[in-house]
C-alpha cells in the first residue's frame, strides 16, 4: 500500500520527504506535493520526515480521495527530486484545517 499526501500539505510543502526517498516518487504542484502510488515502495521513511504529518499509508487517508489526488497529479505535476527552500510563510499554514479548498490543480516547477 502507498503512502499519500493530504491537505496538511497545502500551503506548506516542506520537502524533507523529497530528501529522503529512495525511489524518488514525488511530484510538485504549486502549493502542495503528491506522491506517485504506482512508484512509492511504502517504506515509509517519508511519514517519519514530514514535520506537519501530511503523508500516511491510502488505507489512514479514509475515503480514498486523497489517495485519488495523488495519482492523478503525479501523472499531471513535474516529478521533484531535489528540494527547495520551504516558502516563507510555510510555518502560518502548518495548523490552517480545512485547506483542501485552496488546493492549486497547477504543476510546480519541478527539479
């Protein structure tokens, strides 16, 4: 089972979890990350590097729609590999609920 990316994400995108996965199965959108379910190994290592707890394993996300985000937008967003400074106000969205809405459907810059 992969691990996803939920809303905690948006607006923060901190990218310890880039650093540290070894099959590189990131993809950038403008203001949230998502993982690429058919790449991800479900190691795990990327939950455990996150500082705001977005990423948890489909089956934690409940519904499956955060599990259906991810693999649509990892086949639309550039795939990132090597992180980039976490924005400047990252730290003011860390515990913003209800973030799903401002969720940009537009492709990060990607490495």
């Amino acid at each position: 089972m992969p691990h996803v990316i939920t809303e905690d994400c948006i607006r923060c995108k901190y990218m310890e979890c880039v650093t540290v996965c070894p099959v590189d199965c990131f993809h950038e959108g403008e203001n949230m990350l998502v993982i690429d379910p058919g790449a991800c190994i479900d190691c795990g290592v990327c939950a455990s590097a996150c500082p705001v707890e977005a990423i948890v394993s489909d089956w934690e996300a409940g519904d499956g729609e955060w599990t259906a985000i991810n693999a649509e937008y990892a086949r639309k967003w550039p795939k990132i590999t090597h992180p980039r400074a976490v924005t400047a106000d990252a730290d003011d969205w860390h515990d913003v609920p209800g973030k799903r809405f401002i969720r940009s459907p537009d492709p990060g810059r990607g490495s």
